[in-house]
C-alpha cells in the first residue's frame, strides 16, 4: 500500500520492479489530479553511442507500487521496462 510520504524523502530513491529490474531514480513527483505520478529517470545508450538518460512515468498509487522503502532507499512497483 501507499502510505502517505514527505515528497522530498521520495527524490533519488531507486525504482525496481517486481523481478527485481532497475527501472532507474525517483527524479520528481508530478501532480496529475485525482493522484500523482512517479518521474522516473534511467540511463540509455543513445543512437551516436554516447550516454543519455529518458524518463519513465510510473502512476503513485497502489495497483502500481508495491512497497515505498524511505530506510532501504527504494520503491517495488509492478511495472515493465518497456511500459
């Protein structure tokens, strides 16, 4: 469940699924109405080889996110990569 969190505590905090991919770092919390989502950002490999990074936007509700860890510095979300 979600619990209710200091939107600060969330920044930085590593995004994994439920298999245990790395889905990248809690970069913002955006507000959407109704409930908020979660801005993830994750490395990529651009198409020239140097490195960039893209975004992932994950909904902050309880269908999603599984666990919010603010001690262990992670969130488990049931979420794919390719999503």
């Amino acid at each position: 469940a979600v619990d209710v969190f200091y939107v600060k505590d969330l920044f930085g905090l590593k995004v994994v699924n439920r298999e245990g991919i790395d889905l990248g770092l809690v970069r913002d919390l955006m507000a959407t109405g109704p409930n908020s989502v979660l801005c993830v950002e994750y490395p990529i490999q651009k198409e020239d080889g140097s490195s960039g990074s893209a975004e992932r936007m994950i909904p902050f509700v309880s269908v999603y996110v599984d666990t919010v860890d603010i001690a262990g510095k992670r969130i488990t979300v049931d979420w794919q990569p390719d999503y």
